[in-house]
C-alpha cells in the first residue's frame, strides 16, 4: 500500500474506521472487477479519498455497499464495502496514477528497472493501465487524458529543473491531475457547484503529495543519484514545510465551501490526517498513545491506590480459598495455511504495528508491536476550538476547521 494519508485505527472511532475500510475494500474490489485480480496491486490509501468524496457528497445509500466475501486483509472475515462510481472512478485514477509512478521509477533507473528487459516489461504493465484507467473513465464521464497529458509533462519539467527553479513548478502536473480528480466527484455525486471548491482542496492536495514524497525520498534519491525536487532546485527543507503548511491551511478552507451530506470522515482524512502526514514527514510528530491512558483529569491521583498495594486484588481467583477459576472456553483456532495467510494481510495493512489485531491463528486480541500513532485527542488540534467531547474527533468533531 502507498499514499500520503495512512490513519492508524486507533485514532477513528468504529464507524469511522468501518467507513474508512469500506472504501478501501471498495478500490481494491472495483480494480478487480473492471480490471483484473493484478490491477489490485495498485490499491493506495490516496485513491480511497476519491471515493470518499463522492459518497461524502452524494450521501450514503442501501445501494451504495455491498457485503464482500471473506478476504486474508480482513482477517478472513466479510465486511460491507463501497461500491459504485465513487469506487469506480478511484480505481481508474489509480490506476493512472501508479502507471505514471511506474514510468518515473522507469525513468529514474531505480533497483530492477535498472535492467533493460525489466524496464520494457515495466513499460508494458504502465501502458496497460493507461488503457484500462481511461476505458473506465470514459464511462464515467471523466477524460483520463488530463492526468496522462500532466503525467507526461512532468519529465519535461523536471528535465529542465535546476537550481533557482520554482518548486511550485515542479509539482504543477501532479496538481492539475489531482485537481481534475477530485472536481468530478462533484460530477459524479451531483453537486456541480462543489467543482470549484474541490478542484482548489486536490490541486493542493497533489502538491502536498509531491512535496511529502521528495521529503521522504530526499536522503534515498542522494544516496542512488536520483532525481529529487527539492535537491535538484535547492530548495531547503524549511520552505518545503512552508508551502506543506500553506496548502494545509488551504485545503481547509477550499472544504468549508464544499456542500456535504456527511463530511465526517473527508474532515478526518484531509484536516486531521493529513496534518500528521506533513508532521511524519518532516519528524516532528510526537507519540502520546499509550495503550488504556487518557487525559488527565483534576481528579487524577498519583501514587499507589489506598490499603495495600502489594496484597491480592479483589476478586482475585489465585487468593487463598478462592474457587478455582472457570475454563477458559474453548477458541476456534485457524490451521497453519490460514493463520499464515491472515498474518501476511495483517502485516500488508499495518494492522499488526497499530492498536489491537486479532491473533492470526488463536483468534485472540493482541495488541500491537507499537503505538507510535500519537494520542487520539491530538486529532483536533489544528483548530485550537474543539469543544470537550471532541475525542476521538471523528463522531462529534465541532471544530470548524
């Protein structure tokens, strides 16, 4: 998986992270369906918020989910997913987009690619999913040529780059491709007047993408001699974080003018997550979750709790003249083959590095190796006005943000 907004589940509450994996299941489903089990591969957390819009937009309907069969990235479990031309206009602009991906990586000569027959194969897959993104996008309504034409004068612009070069200039094709995307979910959900508002919310979108991703890359692509924006127009790393911050604050303000059904978790994704995407970036995030902690309240005490604190808790079954503790039930354990298979779509999900998973072969909760995911109050602090109540963000969020 790849993309800029990655939520950890611990920071959604239920029905957001339901939502949030129902369109996710939604793009991978949809690549296959029009595409083929191997277009899966380009499923991205990025392209999700497509299908987000829409819904976000159009207001969720009976017809808009379906239930999806049991699936190793879900624990082997069925879950409703989103279907529709929300989902459908996500997988062709994904698919776009992982080809130009593809092309650059071409381009760059990185690992593999390095090797002529491996580059041409490379080649071949991108072409084929120009094809496919633009065979579905046509029955949509929406021309992919516009993201193929940006993506192809992106090499011509970074060719021509050097020291001095505006890093908006730079980054413009991945805005205009960015922008398109996002102003025809207005098309698809009806709602034409949030064209304009949405096209300004993914054209700087797509500049913190590219942005984000030359922060990442930066000491990689020195290390190999590849191309980097911000090395290439010597652009130091504090003006980068300038223009993050700026195209934050307009992304914002670009959604205040957008009419939504239900905007819950477009304001998660694109204000709170996407926040904490430019703080990863640029390490400047910080790690307050701690599993079972909270806020603090007046009343917190510290110390040990009142009597003694080294006897045995109350109802404790392993006291003296206790009764034995009842057996635990029996659990439904998976086979090797089928633990193997959900452990390694725990693993591609990240689930087993955040919050709690279940154990791929006893079914029991675990908690995961790490929390580095900050505290889930945190999700509001761009606004500096949320209200009490405000944690987790995503069900009763009052900021205005």
């Amino acid at each position: 998986m790849f993309g800029i907004v990655r939520p950890c589940t611990h920071r959604l509450s239920d029905g957001l992270r339901a939502e949030w994996m129902a369109h996710l299941c939604g793009l991978c489903l949809a690549l296959r369906a029009d595409h083929g089990q191997f277009a899966r591969i380009v499923t991205n957390y990025d392209g999700l918020i497509v299908s987000v819009l829409t819904e976000a937009q159009a207001g969720r309907t009976p017809a808009g989910r379906r239930t999806a069969g049991p699936c190793p990235l879900r624990a082997m479990r069925t879950a409703p997913v989103a279907r529709g031309e929300g989902a459908r206009l996500a997988a062709a602009v994904s698919l776009v987009l992982a080809s130009a991906k593809v092309r650059d990586h071409v381009a760059d000569r990185d690992g593999l690619l390095a090797r002529r027959p491996v580059a041409a194969a490379a080649r071949r897959v991108a072409a084929g999913w120009d094809r496919a993104g633009a065979r579905t996008g046509a029955t949509l309504g929406f021309d992919t040529a516009l993201l193929v034409d940006a993506v192809d004068r992106q090499t011509g612009i970074e060719s021509l780059a050097g020291p001095g070069t505006p890093l908006l200039t730079v980054t413009e094709p991945t805005e205009t491709a960015t922008a398109a995307a996002f102003a025809h979910t207005a098309v698809l959900a009806g709602k034409p007047r949030n064209a304009a508002p949405l096209a300004e919310a993914g054209r700087l979108f797509g500049r913190l993408a590219h942005l984000l991703d030359a922060v990442e890359d930066r000491e990689a692509d020195a290390a190999t001699g590849a191309w980097n924006p911000l090395t290439a127009t010597g652009t130091p790393l504090a003006e980068a974080r300038r223009l993050c911050d700026d195209a934050l604050h307009g992304v914002r303000l670009a959604l205040r003018e957008v009419e939504f059904a239900d905007g819950k978790l477009v304001h998660v994704l694109l204000a709170h997550e996407l926040r904490r995407s430019v703080d990863r970036a640029f390490g400047t995030s910080s790690c307050s979750h701690q599993e079972g902690s909270g806020p603090l309240t007046p009343d917190a005490s510290f110390g040990p709790p009142p009597g003694n604190p080294y006897g045995a808790p109350p109802g404790d079954p392993y006291a003296p003249g206790s009764p034995p503790p009842p057996p635990r039930p029996p659990r439904d354990r998976r086979g090797l083959i089928a633990g193997c298979l959900v452990w390694a779509g725990l693993a591609c999900t990240c689930q087993m590095c955040c919050g709690t998973y279940e154990d791929p072969w006893s079914r029991e909760r675990r908690e995961a190796l790490c929390n580095n995911c900050g505290d889930c109050c945190e999700a509001c602090d761009c606004c500096g006005q949320c209200g009490e109540g405000c944690c987790c963000c995503g069900d009763s969020c009052g900021c205005d943000c």
